[in-house]
C-alpha cells in the first residue's frame, strides 16, 4: 500500500549525485517512498531494508535510519555514512550520493498511484501456483517487467508481486503467485479470495522493466516458478512492438507437473520468426518421458550460451527465487553479456 505522507510536517529537499536530482520529502517518511510518490525512480528492491539494492552514502544532512538488517548495511558501512533509502528519514536537507543508479531508468519514471481493485478471475496452474486476475478502477501505467503490493482492505496484509500481463491492458493486471504452506496472502487464493473479492493495488515498483528500441539484439528471458510472470510481461510487450526480434525464455522447474502453458509457448515458436521456449526439469531423471532439457536452468542457460551465438549485445531478464538469480548471473557475465544489460528481479520470501 502507498505510505502516505504527513502533509503537516516539515519538508525538506533531497539532492541526489551524480545526477543532481532533487525531490521532496516529509519528516517521517522514507526517502525512498518520496521518491516512489513523485516519480524519481531509484534503484530498489525489497523496501524493508533486507536486500541493500537502495544503498547509498549520505554527504550531508541530518537523517536516522528505521530498523533494518545488517545483512543489507554492516555496522562498518554504517559507520562511514551508507544509509538505506528504504529506512532513511529525512531531518533537514540532505545530499545522497547514488552507488547504483541508471540514467534510462530515472528518465523512464511513474509515479507510484494507489488503485482499488477487484479479483475477475483465480485459476490452478499448478499444484502450487495460480493465477490471479485483478480490474482496478482505474487504469495503471507501468512498463513490462514491473511489480505492485496487493493489500488487502483492512491494510493487515500487504504482499509484492510481479505483474504477468503487457501494459497495453492498464485497467486489468495478471499476477502468477506460488503458493506456500502457510502463506498468509497465497494461501487465500484457494478460498478466501474469490470472484469479487476487493483489494488494494498500488504501484508500479521495480527496476527489471523492458529496456525500447534493442529489436537488432537478442533478448534472453530466464526464470523459475512464478518468476515466468515478469517475463511474460515482457515478452507480450516485446512481441507487440517487434516479434521479429530473435527471443529466447528459458523456464526452469523441478518435474512435468511444476510446468504449465509449454502449449502456448509452443504455438508463438510457431507463429514468431526467431523465438525458443527451452523449459528444463532438475529432477527429471526418472522420467521417460521427458525429451526435454535436464538440469538447473542456469546450465542449460550454460549450454545454450555456448552453442548459439546469443551474447552479443544482448538484452538479459531473470527473475525468480534468489539462487537461480545468483547462479545465472554469472553465466550471463562470462558468455559475454555486458553487466549493464542484465537486469533482474530476486523474489524472496516475505517476513511478516
């Protein structure tokens, strides 16, 4: 849900470098929210100070930090002045400098809008994920690959989850959620959430979005579980501007039951001019029946990478839980893929 703002409050003025931009922010409010509520897209990832993709070192200016983890911002790094955006509280004017941040990214800003919205549609696609369908009041604007909190009316629930359907369709989003034993928000989808149910939407978050005009590169799409949503997003995006672009989604699973859609993927290798869906199974060696690919995604990935000249210029999604992140990265890295051009979405475990 979209953390509003204290209004009666001081505001001060943040200045990011190296790039100079300036936004406000209201005492009691995170400087990453301020940026999230007018539009400054900032590196992020987590946003409860657990994963340090927000961090940065603060110049100037008298600011605290809300509690976080020192797994994201070690005591030692505290002490020279690193700050997490997500945590940061803003007591007077301050100068952030940025450790990660990415010119098309602050020029490719929406600001994040709160939506009420209603469940349309809640279908089995496996054993443990489904597909959920939400219409919102509203249209939301968001680039493909983004992500959005679902909340649910009362406020005591709040989970983030990637969107699977294209921004051509704003007033009704598509999310592929594993399930979890336990899951105080998934395990609703088999029950408590039905048709008509109302929830709460807000948005859009996340950095792993399609990057335009790269239709002379291949684009490599590489994910597990319910990390086949972002990429979903993408590839309908990517398809509806130039489905002559050479495309390859590589989907990894466990067996054949944790496969779902292979049908659709199969008929666009059909209809598209250069697209490959290269799903493979990690613990297929008991199964006769599989003719496919064998092994983690990442060395398939691995395989793939060395017998098909894919690297060069390339465009790299990953999404997924965060071991297959890690362990595709650097496969990516040393077929020749440039560092600025994999983008990725680690999807980990909620706390509360």
């Amino acid at each position: 849900m979209v953390t509003k703002p204290d209004t009666s409050k001081p505001q001060h003025t943040v200045r990011l470098q190296p790039t100079g931009t300036e936004f406000g922010v209201y005492e009691g409010e995170t400087i990453l929210n301020a940026g999230f509520r007018q539009g400054v897209a900032l590196i992020h990832g987590c946003k409860e100070g657990q994963c340090s993709a927000c961090k940065a070192v603060l110049l100037d200016g008298d600011a605290e930090m809300l509690k976080y983890s020192t797994f994201a911002l070690p005591d030692s790094e505290r002490d020279s002045n690193h700050v997490l955006l997500c945590r940061t509280l803003a007591y007077s004017d301050l100068e952030i400098e940025l450790l990660m941040f990415d010119e098309e990214l602050l020029s490719h800003s929406i600001a994040v809008r709160e939506f009420n919205a209603k469940v349309e549609q809640v279908d089995a696609l496996t054993h443990d994920i489904r597909r959920l369908v939400l219409s919102l009041d509203k249209p939301m604007t968001f680039f493909a690959g983004q992500y959005a909190d679902i909340t649910l009316p009362d406020g005591s629930l709040t989970r983030s989850y990637s969107m699977g359907s294209a921004p051509s369709d704003p007033s009704k989003l598509e999310f592929i959620i594993k399930c979890y034993n336990g899951g105080r928000f998934s395990s609703r989808l088999d029950g408590e959430l039905k048709v008509g149910a109302e929830v709460i939407v807000s948005g859009p978050y996340g950095t792993c979005f399609r990057r335009e005009h790269r239709e002379d590169k291949p684009l490599l799409l590489i994910g597990g579980g319910s990390g086949l949503a972002p990429l979903l997003s993408i590839l309908n995006d990517q398809i509806a501007e130039a489905p002559e672009r050479k495309i390859r989604l590589f989907y990894g699973a466990r067996t054949q039951a944790d496969l779902f859609w292979t049908e659709r993927f199969e008929a666009l290798a059909k209809q598209l001019p250069d697209f490959r869906f290269v799903p493979a199974l990690s613990a297929a060696d008991d199964d006769a029946q599989w003719s496919g690919e064998r092994g983690f995604i990442h060395e398939v990935l691995q395989r793939s990478l060395q017998s098909e000249d894919l690297a060069d210029g390339a465009d790299a999604y990953a999404c997924g839980p965060a071991p297959l992140i890690d362990a595709a990265i650097p496969v990516l890295q040393v077929a020749g893929v440039e560092p600025e051009r994999i983008y990725f979405d680690k999807f980990t475990p909620a706390t509360n």
